[in-house]
C-alpha cells in the first residue's frame, strides 16, 4: 500500500468517524438533552397549574399538589439531610390538586397517611381488603366514589388504600413494608398495571433509597410514624417549585464516553428510537432477565410478609389502554401485539412459578367487544369509572 492510497484510507475514515461523532452530539442534543430537560424543568408548568387553581380556589388556599413521581425522585437525589425521608404516600391531611380535564380540577382531602382515604377508614379493627398500586389504585380523575376503593366498600369489603400515583412495583413491596403491617387485613390485593410497571420497576431499582428495600430486608423509613417529616419535605418541595424560577430537579450532563462510543446512535439503530422513560434515564439498565429475577424476589417476599400477617397475596393484571387502540399501520399492530403477549407471558409466568393468585383483568377485558368504553381516552389512559367498576366486581366476584 502506498503512501498515498493509506492517507486517503485515514483520511476517510476520520471524516467518516468525525461525521458520525457529529450526528451523536446532534442526536444527544436534539432528542435526549432537550426531551431531559422538558421533563425536569418543572416552574413554568407548575406556576401556571397553580394560577389556575388559585382562580378555581380563590377562597381556599389550603391546599397541595401531587405531583405523582416528580416529588420522590427529587427527595431522593437531591436532599443530603438524614432525617429526609422517600415518600410513599402525600402530604397529610390536605386538599390535594390530583386532576385538571376540561378546565375543570379536581380535588381530594388526603388522609391522616397522605393516602386518599377518609380518616373515619382507620376507625376499623379489621379490612377485608388493602389496595396498594399507582395511579389506577389512588383513582386518578375519578369521583373519589368511582374509584376501585369506593367500589369495593359498596360491595361490603371494607378496603383501604395505599396506592400512590407513579408507584412502580418496588414502590408498591415498600408501601406494603411500610404500612400493612400496622393493620389487619384478610387480603392484601397489589395492582400490576402493564402499560408501565415493568419499566417503573427499572427506574425504581436505580433509586438510591428505594433499592434499600431489596438489598436490605429489615430496611425500613418507618414512615407510618413520621409523617411530620414527610409533610415537611413535601411542603418544602411543593413550594420551591412554584417560587424558584426554572425549578430544575436534575442537570443534563454531556457524557464524553457515550458520545464517543456513538451511545445514542446505537440506541437509534437498535431500537429504531431514542426513548427517554423517566428521570433516571441517564441509567444503564440490565437486562430484562436480571429484572425478571427481582420481580420474582419481590413477589416471593410480598409472599412471605403477607403470610406473616395472616392475610393473602393476590396480584391483579391491568391491561394498557394502547393494547385496544386499533393503529393504521397492521404491521405496527402485529408488532404490538407481540409485545404485550410477551410482556404478560412474563410476568404471569412469575406469578405461576411463584405460586401467587392473581386476577387477569386483561382476559375479561378481551373478551368483551370493545374494551375502550372502560377507559378515558388516550389523552388520559387511565380507566373511567365503568372500569373501575368492572374491576372491582371482578376482585369481588373472585374472593367470594
């Protein structure tokens, strides 16, 4: 080879390496940087929200947000101090903003816990039911009367609920660590909702305090007697979101490795999209077996900590609004249809193996001619109250 020809060779190659470094940074920038900092910079979203319920609320101040995950990873990365805690429930006590559709906002009076319970709930010695999910259990903009609870105790199973909105599953073994222990339950039902529990699951397990709970069995915040601290942490953070200008919860940061390694580009090619889930995507996630592996542990463990409270474990399935949704495209719909077979096949194949009952809502659901009737719309994907109703007499029909 001469000279020459291997200049040329180099020469190619480094305008080809330079080309491609180029199309990383554009791609980190233009998709990943801005798509991170449209979900962390929170004031200007939250100063608007809040003009608006003060408009709705003139005469009423007294009240609080709930900013489903944004409040508990910011605790969790940010705060130094020790006494700061990871909530798994809301501040106590307080008319709490949870919904804003058709220029109308909603409200609930949280209770005593932060959880969306009337206080006269804890006057009970004994529940038939502990409800702990995310936003499909805590009821999101429904009637508090619509929701699965409320459903429930119309049907004479006297139900408390735990559910917080964002829980993933290792947030629902917490909440289940945490709390169920202070009260007497016959059955404690946890929601697995498909449309993104696994994937929460993921984020959740990148969390610094909420790994705790996995790594360490006797790990606990004990939360049921410090609210004081989770109120005052809340408060604090509600605050600074509407009074400090481009509140951000979390910098981007340019990463030289990924760049250089063409990261983002990879991602583009292999998965045919740059997919940004939640804060915690700068993580590199595992493998889906290595999760598959902790979801079988954390089912094993609810087991065994229910069966310690003399109450039973029962796991309900929640299909994805998107499942029904027809898409123009039928090979896209092939595609996700695939995905959600194998998605279920998983997790009901871990609820087998573990031996733990559950209550497959996405088989009634399919065999009625159209599932969408029980959901909002896909602007808001969760369930209306027909199937919130649907599920609750589907829990009901099951422990009779």
């Amino acid at each position: 080879m001469n000279k020459n020809t291997f200049l040329s060779i180099l020469l190619s190659f480094a305008s080809i390496l330079f080309t491609l470094i180029l199309a990383e940074l554009f791609i980190t920038y233009k998709f990943v940087k801005i798509e991170f900092e449209n979900q962390t910079n929170l004031s200007k979203k939250y100063k608007i929200l809040n003009q608006k319920v003060q408009r709705q609320n003139a005469d009423n101040k007294n009240y609080t947000f709930y900013n489903f995950v944004d409040y508990k990873f910011y605790l969790d990365h940010n705060y130094k101090k020790e006494n700061v805690v990871y909530p798994l429930s809301n501040i106590s006590n307080k008319k709490t903003y949870f919904c804003s559709k058709n220029n109308s906002i909603k409200f609930i009076e949280s209770d005593k816990f932060g959880f969306n319970n009337s206080n006269s709930k804890y006057l009970s010695k004994f529940y038939d039911i502990i409800l702990i999910g995310d936003s499909f259990g805590f009821g999101v903009c429904v009637n508090k009367s619509d929701n699965i609870v409320s459903k429930l105790d119309a049907l004479n199973l006297n139900t408390l609920n735990l559910s917080s909105s964002g829980n993933g599953l290792i947030a629902n073994f917490a909440t289940l660590k945490e709390y169920s222990k202070y009260f007497n339950s016959k059955t404690n039902i946890i929601l697995w909702y498909e449309g993104n529990d696994f994937h929460n699951t993921q984020d959740e397990y990148n969390s610094k305090i909420l790994s705790k709970y996995i790594k360490d069995k006797n790990f606990s915040q004990n939360l049921f007697k410090n609210q004081e601290t989770i109120d005052r942490d809340l408060t604090n953070f509600y605050q600074k979101i509407i009074d400090k200008e481009n509140f951000i919860i979390l910098k981007y940061k340019f990463e030289f490795k990924k760049i250089i390694s063409l990261y983002y580009s990879r991602q583009l090619i292999t998965k045919n999209k740059i997919f940004v889930p939640s804060y915690f995507n700068l993580v590199d996630y595992k493998n889906n077996e290595y999760y598959l592996d902790i979801i079988s542990y954390i089912f094993l463990e609810m087991k065994r900590i229910t069966s310690d409270l003399n109450s039973e474990l029962i796991v309900v399935y929640l299909p994805d609004y998107w499942r029904y949704e027809k898409l123009s495209d039928k090979n896209l719909n092939k595609l996700r249809n695939k995905n959600y077979k194998r998605k279920k096949d998983e997790i009901i194949s871990i609820l087998e193996k573990t031996n733990t009952r559950y209550i497959d809502i996405e088989n009634v659901f399919s065999n009625l001619r159209d599932p969408l009737v029980f959901f909002d719309d896909e602007d808001d994907p969760h369930y209306n109250r027909l199937g919130y109703d649907l599920v609750a007499n589907e829990i009901y029909s099951f422990l009779k």
